[in-house]
C-alpha cells in the first residue's frame, strides 16, 4: 500500500508512509487518521458535540461528569442532551416524562438561548477565517468548501481543520466533530462517524463499498415512515438501491426515487451555499392540556398567524407556501402544506388558508402542538395587489394595514381581535414557542 497520509489531530502535522500511523512522528501522539486521500478532500462539514449540554458544562464545571438534559417543562420535550445521559437512551426530541424515566439522576436545565447563540457566532466567526464559503445549517453545524485555501494557509483542508478545532477548543471551549470529504452529503455522513471530538473521511474511491452495507434510513432525509416504506419495498441496505437504475425508482418514488439513485452511490452535485438566507417563518404553541376541538385550536392559529405575519412584517417578507403542524397527544406528526396563488404577509390571508387545512384535520384526535410557518420567501416590494383581489379581500387586507398602524403607535394590546378577546382564556392554556428556521443542536 502506497501514499497513505497520516494526520495528527493534536499537533496538526502531515506524514506520508506506506501504511497507516499508528502515533505520530512529531509528538508521539495516538490520534491518528490515515487515509490515501486526506490530502485531497475539500469539502467538510462541522458539527458542534452536544451543543447546548457542552455549554452548560463549560460554564459549570460541576457538571462535567454529570448527565445533562437541556429543555424540560410540564409537556416538554429534550432540546439536547449530553453524551452521559445518551448511554441512558436519552434523545433529542423526546418526550421530558421519558427522558426522567431513563436517566432519574439527570439535571435539567433550560435552554438559554441567547448563550447559545453567542458561542455559535463566535464559532461561525472562525470558520470565516479559513474560507468565504460557509453555508451554516443551524445553530451548531456548517458545510464548509476548502477548496482553494492551500496557498492561504500553507496547509491542507485536512490540516486546517485540525486547527480549527483546537482553535475552537481553546478559544470557545468547546469540541467539534469534522466530516470531511467529496461533496455535502458523505461529508455530513461522515461528521456522524466518530463522535465526539471526532474527524472522519470517506474518500471518492470507496464511496461506494462504503455505503453498500448501511440501512437506507443512513441517507440523510430519509425518515422514519419512509424508511420503513422502502424496506417494505424490499429495499432494506443502501446497496439494495444501488442495484437499481434510475428509471425505475424515479418511477416508484417519483423525484425523490432519482434523489435515491444518486445518493446511493454518494453522488451529489449540490455546492456550498454562503449567505444562506432565512427560509422560512413559523411558531407553534404546546398546550398544557391536549385539545381536540377545533375552536380552541382555531383561536391558537390565528393567535399565531397574527405572531408570523408580524414577523414577516418586520422583515418586509412575503410568503406563498403555508404549513399547518400538529402533534397529537401520541406525539405523532402532522404537517400539511397549501402553496398560495399570490405570496403575502398578512394574518387573515395566513388564518383564512390554514384553517382551512385544520378543518380536514379535526377529527377527535386530541392534540398537544399547534404550528404555523410561511415558506417561499420573498422581499415585499409592495402590499398585496389590491387589484388582482376581491372586493372583500381588499377591504380586509385594508382593515389589516389599518390595526397594524393602531398597534405600531399604542402597542399590540392597543386592538385585538374579537376572535382572540372573547376566547383569551385559551391563551393561558399554552406556552408559546417561537422558531425561525428550526434551530437545532
């Protein structure tokens, strides 16, 4: 074996051998990655370790030997854990009952985002320093493309991100585990591999043998309802779809089924995309008691259509794609989605369109969450044209101009709607829970 190179990810240096390091040469270290192509890959993603726990710990450090479990509440769910509570089961997204249930001697914390964020800008702030193009994903990850840096940096992508997160370690305080290889996807798949603090490479030559054995649900995407679809299907390993040809899964799944065909092969042609802009506007409510009627449920959606069409107000957005969410009491999933003929920004347009989605989703099921976002996003260059409207549509869009004046000079509360005040004992049934573009750890 030939031109393996060897990376030390403490000192950072670069060693060339006919086999795999096992320490390195410079300063004795074990950690270690090999591989024939790490002088070559470019495109990387970084993942924050357990974002909102690793915070928490560095500012207390009471806590570093203890599980974590960021979120909580009465009906609350796990923002984020700490690798401690996740020997125990403990996962993002469940329920707070049943994290307690696994993990009895974890600490609760709320979330303290404004913290969070902070570190997070820090963090987006260095990636910066080793290349204009970042796309960030969330809060805590970033695709970056090293493309082209070598000169720069008199190193390698693979040894500039070595530095990178010492960088990040020692000025931030936290760890970060990098995905690098040949595009987007396997790079994200690779973030994954080694966790925490981890740094992982899959290369163009075994992309394939790579991910011949792994379970479709492996493919970023791909969910749990569909996964089990395709392994009904029969299609149970990712070789499983990359026996077939793109015809024939593109007539199965339509253009997903094309998607599938690609990426089972690890092709993706997808670049970084910097300066990624806010794709979408939503809020939600979680209620204290579950509700099955749709009047209640009415006055939370417009309660929080009145909430986006501000914020897309504040932002001069409009939008022509709107989504209904719903989480029933089992905690199962429902979205729906109706684009819109002409984008807006104003609630009634919003209310009027979504309750026409819960209306066919009202059914005795008893539900937890409400939720509604606009997507399609575009700068509001003027109002809703008036002469594409109906007569009543327009006097209601005027009415709507006319409350937000009212409100922009004596504040929110100075007019509410009759829907909001006759029903404004709903409101102290629910915690409200703002979200823009799903931030995530």
């Amino acid at each position: 074996m030939k031109n393996i190179y060897s990376l030390c990810k403490d000192c950072c240096k670069i060693s060339k051998d006919s086999a795999p390091a096992i320490r390195c040469r410079e300063c004795g270290s074990p950690r270690i990655i090999s591989h024939i192509e790490l002088t070559k890959l470019c495109i990387a993603h970084v993942d924050c370790d357990a974002f909102f726990a690793s915070i928490e710990k560095r500012d207390n450090p009471d806590l570093a030997s203890k599980p974590v479990i960021i979120g909580g509440g009465v009906r609350g769910v796990v923002s984020t854990c700490c690798y401690i509570a996740r020997q125990s089961g403990v996962r993002s997204a469940m329920p707070t009952h049943q994290a307690k249930r696994l993990c009895p001697n974890a600490i609760f914390i709320t979330p303290n985002m404004a913290k969070y964020v902070k570190a997070s800008k820090q963090i987006m702030t260095l990636m910066q320093e080793l290349t204009p193009s970042v796309e960030p994903l969330s809060i805590d990850e970033a695709f970056l493309d090293l493309s082209g840096t070598q000169k720069v940096h008199k190193a390698f992508p693979a040894q500039i991100l070595a530095r990178f997160a010492k960088k990040v370690e020692k000025q931030v305080g936290l760890s970060i585990s990098i995905g690098l290889s040949h595009n987007k996807f396997l790079a994200k798949m690779a973030s994954d591999l080694d966790k925490p603090k981890g740094f992982a490479i899959i290369g163009k030559k075994e992309t394939v043998d790579f991910l011949a054995p792994m379970p479709v649900s492996s493919i970023y995407g791909v969910g749990k309802v569909f996964s089990k679809t395709l392994n009904d299907d029969g299609f149970a390993s990712i070789k499983d779809l990359q026996d077939q040809n793109e015809h024939d899964l593109r007539a199965k799944y339509g253009e997903i089924g094309a998607r599938l065909a690609h990426l089972s092969k690890g092709q993706d042609t997808r670049s970084i995309i910097t300066n990624s802009k806010v794709k979408s506007v939503s809020n939600e409510t979680t209620f204290l008691t579950n509700i099955s009627d749709i009047n209640p449920l009415s006055v939370k959606l417009l309660e929080l259509c009145e909430q986006v069409s501000a914020r897309l107000k504040a932002k001069n957005l409009t939008a022509d794609t709107i989504t209904l969410k719903l989480r029933s009491a089992d905690f199962k999933l429902r979205t729906r989605a109706k684009h819109l003929y002409l984008p807006t920004q104003l609630a009634h347009v919003m209310y009027e369109n979504s309750f026409r989605l819960l209306e066919l989703e009202v059914d005795g099921t008893a539900f937890r969450l409400i939720g509604v976002g606009m997507s399609g996003l575009k700068k509001n260059n003027e109002e809703d044209p008036k002469d594409l409207l109906e007569p009543k549509i327009a006097l209601k869009a005027a009415a709507e101009r006319a409350i937000d004046k009212v409100r922009g000079r004596f504040g929110e509360s100075a007019l509410i709607r009759g829907k909001l005040f006759t029903n404004s004992e709903i409101n102290i049934k629910a915690k409200s829970k703002k979200e823009n573009n799903n931030e995530r750890d």
